[in-house]
C-alpha cells in the first residue's frame, strides 16, 4: 500500500521557516489523493494556465505579476483549487505568485519539460542537459507548499511509431524521483497521455509496473472526447476510460478534458467526472484551458501586461456546473487501497518497448571521461547547425558501416549502449573516434567539420569511465531493469540511442498546448521512433544515429 505524504519543501526548509502554511498538505494513498489534516479525499477542480496572447519570448505565468494578480482574483471567483502549468524560466521569482495562490487555496501542478528540455517523441533521449534544467526546476520550486505534483511528460508517445520515447519518460521519472529523493522532498511525480486508443492501455500498464522507483506516482489521461450535450458518459466513451482505470494502483486524473467542437461548451462531462459515474475513480481533472489562444479553448481573454479581463459564456457555464458537483469521495482513515501493480507490456507490433529495461541515467561524469579517452576528437566543443547536419551524415556513414552499439539503443530490446545517454556531439565524437581506431589511427576526420588528435588522451582505459558516478550520485556500471542499460559484457556495449518539441513536445502537443484536439504544447514531449536500430552494421542503424544527431544539432 502506497502512503505519502507529499511535501513539497525539504525537511530543513520546513524546520528553518516559522511561517506557518495557508493551504493544507496533500497525501496520496493507493489510488487516491486526501487533505492530510482534514483526511477527505480530495478532488481537482483545476484550469489549464498558460497565458500567451501578447506575449514575447518564453512565457512564465508565475513570474507575471500583473497577470498574475488579475488572474487569481479570477480563479477564487470561479471556484477552481488547483492549476496546471506547462512551461516557467526557474531562474525568475516565483514567490510572489505562489503566495497568492497558496493563500487562495489553488494547488500547482507544474510540467517538468520545457520546450528546449525535454523528451523529443521523434529521436527520444534522455541527458545530462535535460535532466539539469529538470533538476533547476525542482530546486526553485520546492519550497512552495501549494506545489503538489509534478508531470514528466504531455503526450509524449502519441502513437504506435512513438512508443521507444515511452521508455525514455519512465526513466527520466525513475532518475527525477531519485534526485527528489535526495534532497528528502516526496512530490509525485506523474504522466499525461493523449488518450490514442491503440497504445492507451499499453502506456497506462507501462507507467505503473516493475519496480516502485520507476513506476508513476499517478497518472493523467488528456481526453477531447465528450463534444456537447449530444454526448453522454457511455457514448463519449468515458465509460470506457473510467473501466481503464478500476484496479489501477495509483490516483488517475483527468490532466486535460473540454472538448471545442461545440461551444459555448456546457461541460456536461463534470457531473460525470466528479459524480458517481467516475468520482470513485478518478480525482478530479483540470479543463483546458483559462485563457483564449488561437486554438479556441479559453473560458477568459487577456493580454500580457494587462489587467483586463473578459469572460466568456464558458467561463459561466463552467463556473455554474463545477459549483453544483459535491464529489463523495472517502474518509483517508477508513480507505482501504486495493488492486495490483499493472503487468508490464511485451513488446510487439504496437509496443516498441522492452518494458523491463529502461534507458541508463545520465551521467555528466561518465561522458566527459569518454571524451577523455578519445585520440580523434572535434576541435570545437560547439557546432553550428549546419555542422550538426554534416557530422549527422559522417556518423550515419561511419554506423553503417562498423557497430556503434555504445552509443546506440534499441528500446524494443531492450538494448541501451554504455555512452547512449551522452549528448549528440559527444555521441558523435565516439564515432569519428571509432572510425579513426578503425584505420589504426591513419585518419582522423569528420567531412569538413574539424578535428584533432590528442597524442595522450587523459583517460587511458574507456571501460574505466563506466564506474563513474551518474547525476544522481549512483556509481558503478549502467545495467539493470529500470536503472540503466542492458549489458553485453563480451562487448562491454549494448545498443541505444537517444511532448513534445516546440512541435511534439515532451511536455506539450498544442499551440501552447493545442495538439490535435487534445491539449498542451508546453510539454513538450521528446518522443522517440519505432526504429532507433540495436544492429550498428546495419543501414537502419545509420539512418537512426544520423537522424537523432540531426535533429539534436
């Protein structure tokens, strides 16, 4: 039985602070989340927000001040308690806006991805760059108490030929759980599918099997499907997610619903989601979304810099129905978790993924130690676009025609190389290397991209950088179900490698969040592809490595 308390400031922090919090810790047990002083079962009622009209540059709403102000003031008035928020710069002061939301009772739930950082479904791979900017974000929120969940990723595989980015996700959830760990903060950190109904069940076993470290600590489904009063909990097919989700082990919730085919909407589909058709299920959901874009789904319009604001005829119809629902839910202390941890999926034709091995951690350490074993390297330790594009190519060639299994992955089986979770450059001087100890040392080149040699490496034995520790602190080989890579240590190399982008973000498939009827762009998701290649000898190996090199520079 799962039970924690979900702090989200570090034990230190809270003992320093004599102030004392104006909103309520939330607790997850089993499949449900509670007010952990009140012990009720606690619902989200929350909005999407991401304001963008007006704006230039990155947008952060809680650094926003003026907006901020105007919009909280809103939010009491429309009587939500929580909402979600995809993309914020961490370097910026967030204290002002948390406060005014703590003292309004809204909880946060903040998109880990951003759309430079993040798990590009296409090419998925999880590094050293990603996973820090990751880690900054949870160091500039953790103090705020109203922070209650973090998510890892926005429809990330959103069909059959993204699933390999499914794997990359988990483990960037398994290694994000470790570094909360470390700093003793227990925020769950949670998934948003897109709701595709031919990897639905596939992702929602995936993400809470094998072991606890790895698994997601709750889960989100975004859903478009219930489209005006035509539409029922039957035939909108809610029904059937609600029977998705029965036995599962950990909270469901509905991380982004509100259907525009039909406005005004009426949202219908709240009676549903907090009454008895789903309230023993699911807790709660967040509509998308607060204000109007150009993809039509804000209840609100404003503008940056402006504290105006006009309200639509969906703000008062969702004002009016979240008003009338009174979920029932349960009593923490009479609340008996049930159920068991879901079975992973095998691989298959609509399943890219061996779901027992998930992606090694990235370690900054270890890859810098490859570097410094390498006799044939780049001069530059920065490339512009276009000599990404033709290292993408001389690597393709080079792959094509000797095993790269070290820096190669094949998620369907299993099979993660030792360097895999190295950046691209980094990657792609391994290759140039490989192609260089290949001739005996005769030609060290890259295309027209330069180069050198380095007559005495600093690290003399490669296999030597593999007990360096990774980013966690873990030191020690990469191997494992769930922690790293699968091993072939007759070779000392197994195979990988690497919404949402701006486009398919890790985090986010919409405008700001406008993906095909169903969502967010800002979390963008890196997705990964159906053919990453496990055998470096073969043409489809090379096309793999090429392309992930040439979409990373």
């Amino acid at each position: 039985m799962k039970f924690a308390t979900l702090a989200s400031a570090s034990l230190g922090a809270l003992c320093a602070s004599s102030v004392v919090a104006a909103i309520d810790p939330l607790t997850i047990k089993g499949s449900k989340w509670f007010n952990s002083k009140t012990g009720e079962q606690f619902y989200f009622k929350g909005i999407a927000y991401q304001p963008r009209t007006g704006l230039s540059g990155n947008p952060d709403p809680l650094a926003d001040m003026v907006g901020c102000k105007r919009d909280v003031a809103v939010f009491k008035d429309l009587g939500i308690n929580s909402i979600r928020v995809y993309d914020v710069d961490y370097t910026k002061s967030h204290d002002e806006c948390m406060k005014l939301l703590e003292d309004a009772g809204i909880y946060l739930l903040l998109d880990m991805p951003s759309p430079q950082y993040s798990i590009n479904r296409a090419e998925p791979h999880w590094d050293h760059d990603t996973m820090s900017h990751w880690q900054a974000k949870v160091d500039a929120f953790a103090k705020y108490p109203n922070l209650v969940a973090w998510i890892a990723g926005n429809e990330v595989a959103n069909d059959v030929e993204t699933t390999p980015s499914a794997a990359f996700v988990k483990a960037a959830i398994r290694d994000m759980k470790a570094y909360l760990k470390t700093k003793k903060l227990t925020t769950p950190v949670g998934y948003a599918d897109n709701d595709d109904p031919k990897i639905r069940m596939n992702l929602i076993n995936f993400f809470n099997c094998g072991d606890e470290g790895s698994r997601a600590d709750f889960y989100g489904i975004n859903t478009y499907r219930w489209c005006g009063d035509e539409t029922n909990f039957k035939t909108s097919g809610y029904e059937d997610i609600t029977k998705n989700m029965t036995s599962y082990t950990i909270p469901s919730l509905l991380t982004e619903y509100g259907c525009n085919l039909v406005r005004p909407r009426t949202f219908s589909e709240v009676k549903s989601l907090y009454g008895t058709d789903m309230g023993n299920i699911f807790s709660g959901g967040i509509l998308y979304e607060y204000t109007e874009e150009d993809n039509e789904y804000g209840v609100v319009k404003v503008s940056f810099g402006d504290s105006k604001v006009e309200k639509n005829s969906d703000y008062d119809n969702f004002k009016k129905v979240l008003a009338a629902v009174k979920p029932q839910g349960v009593k923490m202390d009479s609340y008996k978790a049930s159920g068991k941890d879901s079975v992973c999926p095998a691989a298959s034709s609509v399943w890219h993924v061996k779901s027992d091995v998930l992606p090694p951690t990235p370690s900054q350490a270890r890859c810098q130690c490859m570097i410094d074993s390498l006799g044939c390297t780049f001069k530059s330790d920065k490339l512009s676009t276009d000599e990404g594009k033709l290292v993408g190519e001389v690597v393709g060639n080079i792959c094509g025609a000797t095993s790269c299994d070290e820096i190669s992955v094949d998620t369907a089986k299993g099979m993660y190389g030792d360097f895999s979770a190295c950046s691209s450059l980094q990657r792609s001087a391994w290759a140039v290397n490989k192609n260089y100890e290949n001739q005996n040392g005769a030609v060290c080149e890259a295309g027209d991209v330069e180069t050198k040699t380095v007559s005495s490496p600093k690290q003399d034995d490669i296999k030597e950088c593999l007990n360096k520790k990774d980013d966690n602190g873990t030191a020690g080989k990469p191997s494992g179900s769930g922690s790293s890579s699968s091993q072939d240590d007759d070779k000392n190399s197994s195979s990988g490698s690497n919404s949402k982008d701006e486009d398919s973000s890790d985090e986010n498939d919409s405008d700001e969040n406008d993906s095909d009827d169903s969502g967010s762009d800002e979390d963008i998701d890196e997705d990964s592809d159906t053919s990453s290649g496990a055998s470096a000898v073969t043409a489809q190996l090379s096309a793999a490595v090429a392309a992930a090199l040439l979409l990373a520079f």
